[in-house]
C-alpha cells in the first residue's frame, strides 16, 4: 500500500511540474507582441508611407507657392543641408526582404526591391554620391559607417533591382499577395508600374549616352516593347485615402493653408495664358475677385504673389485681396484625390519626349494628347465641384489652344517645352515631391524665376551627422565629386 502512494505522489508531482513549466511558457507569449513579422504586415506600412509622402517645401522651389508672412528658405533657393531619413524606410524595406527570403514569399523581395530603387533614386537626386552597396548592414555586418557609391553605379543599381522586381513578378505572376493597399495584390498592376519607374529613371538621364556600360536609348526601347506599362488612369501608382483615423488625406486640417501661403504667380500666370480649366481646381478665385463675384472660368479672377518680390510687397498684395490660394478641397476634405506617385500621364509624356529623342517609334502627338486628356480625366473625378469644367471636351478644347497644341510642325525646343509644361502643371500638392524640380533643372521647361544674383541650386548638401558620425567616407564623396566643395551650386554626375 505504502508503494502505491508513493507512486501516486510522484505522478502528481510530475504532472505538476510540467504543468507549471507549460504555464510559465504560455504566460511569457505575449499575442499582442508576436515575436516574429509577416512581410505582408511591413509592406502594408512600407506602401503608406512611400505613397502619401508630403511636404509644401518642394512647391515653393517649384514655384507654385509663396509665402507671405516670412522668408521661405526653399521659395529663395537658400536651402543647405538635407536629410538622410530615407534610410529609415529603407531599413523596413531591407526587414521585408529578409523576410521574404524566410518565408519563401519572392513577391515581397520585388516589391521590396521597387521600394529600395524608389528611394535610392531620391536620395541619390538629392545628394549625388551615396552610400548604396553598403548601406543598410549595420545589423547583419555591423558596418555602421558605409562607403559612398558614385551617382551612376546607384543609378546602374537601381535600375538592375527593378529589372530584377520585375522579373520575379513575371516568374510568380498567380502568387497571392497580401497587406497590399496600393493595387489591392494585382501583381500585373505592379510590373506597370515598376516597368514605368523604369522609364522615369533612363528618361531622368537623358543627357547621357549610356550607365554602367548600358547603352540608355537602348534599354529604353527594350522594355516598352516588351514589358507591360500603363494603359490608362486605373494603372496609377497611387494611394486613395478613406475617412477614416490615420487613412485621410494628408494635409487635411493642415494649419499652413490657412496662414502666409499663398498660390505663385508663376503657376497662376502660366494655367491663365495657356487657358487651363484644371487652374479651378488647384487655386480659389482672389478675394476681389469673388467679392465682385466672378464667375469661376474667368481666368482674370486668379492671380498669384511673384516668388522674388519682398516678403512686405508680397504681403500686402494678399493684404488688399489680390492674391489667390489653394483650393480648399486641399485642407477641408478628408478624401480630396489620391497622391500619385507615378501615374498615367506622367508615363505618356516620357514616351511622347522618347519618341521626339528617337529612342522610339511611335507618334509622340498621341502620347502627349493621351497624358493631357488623362490629367483632366484625374481632375475631373476627384475636384468634383468643378468636374464641369474638366469633361472630355473641354481637354479637347484645351489641345488645341495656343501654347498647348501639338504637331509635328513644331521644333524640337518647343515640343520639349509643351511636354515638361504638362509634366509640371499636374504635380501640385501630390507625391512626386522634388521630382518636378529636377525635371525643370533637366529640361528647362517651365522655367524657375529667381531673383538676380542667384542661382538654382543642383542639389542638397549632405547631413550634419554624416559629417560627424561618417566623416572619412562623406568627405571623401565630397572630395571626389566636388573638389571639397559641398555646396548646393554643385553639379552630380546627372546633370553633368
């Protein structure tokens, strides 16, 4: 009897014992805290914020708009340093990657790779010469101070990675993806896109010859006649924002719009002399103007502030009611319009300014006509109070006005000239941010007024904490490229 006890106390205290290692197991599982990371969950976050990129800085340099109640640093081209925060996302980006590999989702590490040339491609337009082969080891090879890679092997690299995006979504092409709140996981969505980001970068390079041994006309030519690109204003990269809390449109209740900003005369005055309807939509009428109640296509009801007049005299002109802002659909609406990052149009007028290069065959007129019809269409659907004023005759309408009509009687110069205006008038307030600076700075077209004496900078100087914490390898990039100088006034290998 004694024995059968002793066996009972001891099954009893092993079962104990077990349970309680169990317990301490399941108590130490925090579920809200999971200890591993689907890439899904990070491209959904990855996605977000490269889509909804905002800040007005990119508009003053662009002349679109003014300030009024101090000296904008980036409206007089005084701007000096700028940031490296882009590798903030980037390491999201290189987290997903790796994740993909672990979970053997291929999709993610395209996407991941789109992501890494997207904002390699503004850092890069932004400084010239930047860390880029061993940027982002920090955690698997503690390499806290990378070296710098010149402008063309970043731009050599990027381009491979999005070739490499699009093949492995070619090869997968019924994977399912998920966390994808951009094309909601139509993959043949995203080999447009990345195919037309392709396009954006060998056009951006256009006065060179060749990158990396890669002749530019001819790798142009290769993937728009044989990779699928967009077909029309339902390929868009773009993020649509909801009524909903963190899912609303950017600048909604922003508090800037409702202080010294103020439209640019520039952008005013160029939608006024070539009679662009889609002005209604961007800018309010000037408070005379509506005071005297004018109707809203009458071109002579919108006016702007000159970008290099005096802080005072620009001032005074909103001060005595001549002066308009942005449409308040920008700051009052919750859904306002999605923010493109690449879109439609934006493609049609790299492939109409291809055709006019002779990198390719086509007819560069139906391209230009194309994009220009597609940004009314944008306006249209999304500015609804002044859709009226955006159907599809009145673009047609617009084509044929002087300034905006387009043949092949035209110069080179000059269709050059109407492809970058229309390039430039739709990126207002949406996520392309410097994109159209540089693309001004690359063609010349519109043309950035700056007040005598200046000059347009080409570039930001690097980071103060690259100077402190990765000071042999930056000024080693400054030496390099800019003999020691590291100034805004400085060409990069792009523009060169």
């Amino acid at each position: 009897m004694k024995k059968y006890i002793i066996f009972a106390i001891t099954i009893v205290i092993s079962i104990s014992f077990n349970t309680s290692c169990m317990n301490l197991e399941t108590m130490n599982v925090d579920p809200n805290n999971p200890t591993t990371t689907e890439p899904s969950l990070l491209l959904t976050d990855i996605a977000y914020n490269a889509f909804s990129e905002t800040s007005t800085d990119p508009y003053y340099a662009t002349r679109m708009l003014v300030e009024t109640d101090g000296e904008n640093t980036y409206q007089w081209y005084k701007w000096d340093r700028g940031s490296f925060d882009y590798y903030d996302q980037l390491r999201d980006v290189t987290k997903m990657i790796e994740l993909s590999k672990t979970n053997s989702e291929p999709v993610y590490k395209a996407l991941g790779l789109f992501f890494r040339a997207h904002y390699f491609y503004k850092l890069t337009m932004n400084f010239g010469d930047i860390p880029y082969s061993d940027a982002l080891k920090g955690e698997s090879a503690s390499n806290f101070k990378p070296t710098y890679d010149t402008q063309e092997k970043v731009f050599t690299g990027i381009l491979n990675e999005l070739d490499s995006a699009n093949t492995i979504l070619k090869q997968n092409s019924s994977a399912i993806i998920s966390g994808d709140i951009v094309y909601n996981g139509n993959l043949t969505k995203w080999r447009k896109l990345i195919n037309a980001y392709r396009l954006r970068i060998l056009m951006t390079l256009s006065g060179k010859t060749s990158v990396g041994g890669t002749n530019i006309a001819s790798e142009f030519a290769s993937i728009v006649n044989s990779e699928p690109l967009m077909a029309s204003n339902d390929d868009n990269g773009q993020m649509v924002f909801l009524d909903q809390a963190d899912n609303r449109y950017p600048y909604y209740n922003s508090s800037s719009f409702g202080s010294g900003m103020y439209m640019d005369g520039t952008y005013i005055s160029l939608l006024t002399s070539l009679k662009d309807p889609r002005l209604f939509a961007k800018a309010t009428q000037t408070p005379n103007a509506a005071t005297a109640a004018k109707a809203i296509n009458d071109f002579t009801a919108y006016d702007g502030c000159d970008p290099i007049i005096s802080v005072s005299d620009a001032y005074a002109k909103a001060l005595a009611g001549n002066s308009s802002k942005p449409q308040t659909r920008y700051y009052k609406s919750a859904t306002n319009e999605p923010m493109i990052l690449l879109g439609y149009p934006e493609q049609q007028l790299i492939l109409a300014e291809a055709v006019v290069r002779g990198w390719i065959t086509g007819d560069d007129k139906s391209y230009y006509e194309t994009a220009v019809k597609a940004s009314f269409k944008f306006d249209e659907t999304y500015a609804t109070d002044f859709s009226s004023y955006l159907s599809v005759d009145a673009a047609t309408s617009y084509l044929s006005g002087d300034g905006v009509s387009y043949s092949s009687s035209l110069s080179t110069d000059q269709k050059l000239e109407r492809i970058g205006v229309q390039k430039y008038i739709p990126t207002f307030l949406q996520g392309n941010m410097w994109l159209a600076y540089y693309e001004c700075l690359r063609i010349g077209y519109p043309q950035l007024a700056h007040a005598s004496g200046t000059t347009l900078p080409y570039r930001f100087m690097y980071p103060s904490s690259e100077l402190t914490n990765n000071t042999t390898n930056v000024q080693a990039a400054i030496t390099s490229q800019f003999g020691g100088n590291d100034a805004i006034s400085q060409k990069t290998w792009w523009l060169k």
